[in-house]
C-alpha cells in the first residue's frame, strides 16, 4: 500500500502519454542528479509526445504563442556557424527547453490532462526523492548546513511553489489541512531547501492571488509559523549557518569597475554580469541585433574554475537576459518578452478560475529567476512551462471564445 501511494502509475499521476510520464520523471530526477543525459532524455521524450499523433478530447485555435519561443531558437543556429559545435549543440538544448515543455503543456490539455493531478503527482515524487538524500546525506556526513543540502540534494524547483498553491487553493478547512501529512511534507521539503528564489516566487503567487488564497488567518498563521521556525532553528544552532548563506547572496551582488582575481571569487555572478555585458557592448550592430549565435563566448579577464577545470571563456551564465542578448540578440530578447506580455494580456480572459493566478504567478517567476538562475531555460522552469502551456489553452479571445 505504502509503495503504491508512492510510485504512481500515469493514469494515477493524471498523465495521458508513457512519454509524457517518462519525460516529466526524467526532468524530476534531473534535479536531483547533475546528469546531462537525464536531461536529454527528457526533451527526447517530450518532444516524441508533442509531435505523435494522438486523440484530442478538446480543442483550441487561439494564437500560436510557441512562435516566439521557437524564433529565437532558429536565430542563434543561423548565426552558429562560426562557433564550436559542442558549444552550440548545449545551446540550443538549452533554448528547446521552453518551446518543447509550453508544447507539451498544450498538448496535455488537448487530451483532457488533469493538471492537479500532476502537480501534486510528481510533487509527492519529488519530496520522497529529497528526503531519501538528505537521510543519506545525514548518515553519510553527520549534521550538514543549508548549503550543503541546496549543493548536494536539490536547489529547488517550480513543481513545490504549485503545489503548495494549489494545496491552499483546495483547502476546506484549517483543521484538515493542518492534519494531513502530505501538506506537512512539503513544507518541510519547502523550507529545507533553503531557496530564496523559490520563496519569493511563492510570496509573489500569494500577492497576486487577492483573497483567492491569502486572507488574513493565513497571514497571521505564516506569522506564527514563522516564529516557530525561527525558535527551532535558534535550537539549533542553524543561524550562522543561514547567516552564511544570506551574507553570501549579497556579495554577490557586489558590483566594481575595476575587478581583480580576488573580487571576482567572493562576486562571481556580478562579475558574470559585468563580462557578458562588456561582450555584447562590443558586438557589431549586425551581433547585436541577431546574437553571436549558439555557441557564442563571454570572454573573461581572469580564469575561473567551474565544474572542476579552468576556463577564460564561459558558454553559460546564470543572468538569463544577458545570455539570450548573447546568444540571440535584441529579436532573441524581443520575443521572449511578447511571449510573456501576450500570455500575461490574455490572462484575465482565463476561463478556469485557477488560470488566472498560475499564469501571473508563473510570469513574475520566470522573470524573477532569470535574473539569477537563467531561469527561462533551467531545468527547474520545466513544469513552469507545463502550467503556461496548459492554463493558456484556457485562455478566450474575442476571435475564439471561451473552449
């Protein structure tokens, strides 16, 4: 029984396809485990999914708003002649992210998917694979830090910020709610992984739900949460440890004119953003407007250890905008940002209640964890695209209707 509510089948985790399950498991335990070809086999599966014929419980004629996410992905191959293939070949793995999962989202709609379903399936999944770790982790290493569990577990994703919106969402009562132990689970995984991203992303869904889901019992019971926490991290001893952790987000942000080696090692990300747009400034206008195309470098003053060797050029950056700007250009940037204004435009005529919120709420995340994470094509957004794919096919127009 145990294992049974564990180790979901598709039909229980509410998903149509055996590629779709396969896929979106692959993408999950890709957080989990730094292997490029878990990822790969990911957007193998889901692109299978999107592109095999299948049956259609409802459909849609609306826009196709996955144009603008394809776009940029045929501007950065026309332009990666001059680059090295191996570089351009991770990047436009890395741009196929958003057009292939906001497909698949359509596409799960299409066959009458159940979204809740999913969100709160691969959740479950997600939560035992983390607790599993940190358990090992424990065994293995004794007591370990914040850090320690974001490096060597999990650094967070989208999947856990829906699920808890939609557990408040579906809520009947506190009572019920503060009794089941799933809903327990997943804030403990939650507030475990330490991610500031992710808990401002969630704050952000709360702000722009309204009453939908925040009212003031819920903002008095965070209060004492809150507090709660605090006292039990106080007990032990997990301050310096948290303090580390914020002392360390905020040096990276520290930005310089004139850098050394030493600067750029306690403000790696600021210098990151201080290269790559040295880079683009000096782009020919042509580059600019078009990206240096896939495979494209950010030249470095100084050499930098990632991933265990020494590199004076870098092929990826964690500021997202500025990694389109390089790869894609101004159109590349462009697009992006119609995709989201059109979805964001139409997203009050949603005609599922809960559309509206997850749509907004997935906007302010995308472009809250571009800045640091390059969220827009991480393996962390992959069910952010799910949601915007599926809550968009909801969305009416004056040309379509409501479907």
């Amino acid at each position: 029984m145990l294992i049974s509510k564990i180790i979901h089948t598709p039909r229980q985790i509410g998903a149509p396809s055996q590629f779709l399950f396969w896929g979106l498991l692959l993408s999950v335990l890709g957080l989990f485990f730094s292997s490029n070809y878990l990822k790969l086999g990911s957007l193998f599966l889901m692109g299978i999914y999107i592109f095999l014929p299948v049956k259609k419980v409802r459909r849609y004629h609306g826009e196709k708003l996955e144009f603008y996410l394809l776009l940029p992905c045929v501007i950065g191959i026309v332009f990666a002649w001059k680059n090295h293939l191996a570089d351009a070949v991770r990047d436009i793995l890395f741009f196929l992210i958003p057009y292939i999962y906001f497909l698949a989202g359509k596409r799960f709609f299409k066959q009458g998917g159940n979204i809740r379903a999913l969100i709160f399936g691969y959740s479950k999944i997600y939560c035992v694979i983390f607790l599993l770790l940190l358990c090992c982790l424990w065994y293995e290493m004794g007591f370990i830090g914040v850090l320690e569990i974001r490096d060597f577990v999990s650094p967070g994703s989208f999947l856990l910020v829906y699920c808890i919106v939609l557990l408040y969402e579906k809520r009947k009562s506190w009572r019920n709610l503060l009794h089941n132990p799933w809903f327990i689970a997943v804030h403990a995984v939650f507030l475990a992984q330490f991610s500031r991203t992710y808990v401002i992303i969630l704050a952000a869904f709360f702000f722009l739900s309204g009453k939908k889901i925040v009212d003031a019992k819920i903002i008095w019971r965070a209060i004492a949460f809150f507090v709660i926490a605090t006292l039990i991290a106080g007990a032990f001893g997990l301050y310096d440890l948290i303090g580390e952790t914020l002392h360390k987000a905020m040096s990276e942000l520290h930005f310089n004119d004139d850098w050394t080696q030493e600067d750029m090692g306690t403000s790696y990300r600021a210098y990151e953003i201080f290269a790559a747009f040295n880079e683009f400034k000096n782009y020919s206008f042509i580059s600019k407007i078009f990206g240096g195309g896939f495979g494209a470098l950010v030249h470095l003053d100084f050499s930098v250890v990632l991933g265990g060797g020494e590199y004076s050029e870098i092929p990826w950056m964690h500021n997202g905008y500025l990694y389109i700007l390089i790869k894609s250009g101004l159109i590349g940037m462009l697009c992006y940002l119609t995709f989201l204004v059109k979805i964001f435009k139409r997203a009050k005529h949603c005609v599922d209640p809960r559309g509206r919120v997850m749509i907004l709420g997935s906007i302010a995340g995308l472009l809250l964890s571009n800045m640091v994470i390059c969220g827009i094509f991480s393996n962390e957004s992959v069910f952010c695209y799910i949601v915007l794919g599926y809550f968009s096919s909801f969305l009416a127009t004056k040309k379509t209707g409501l479907h």
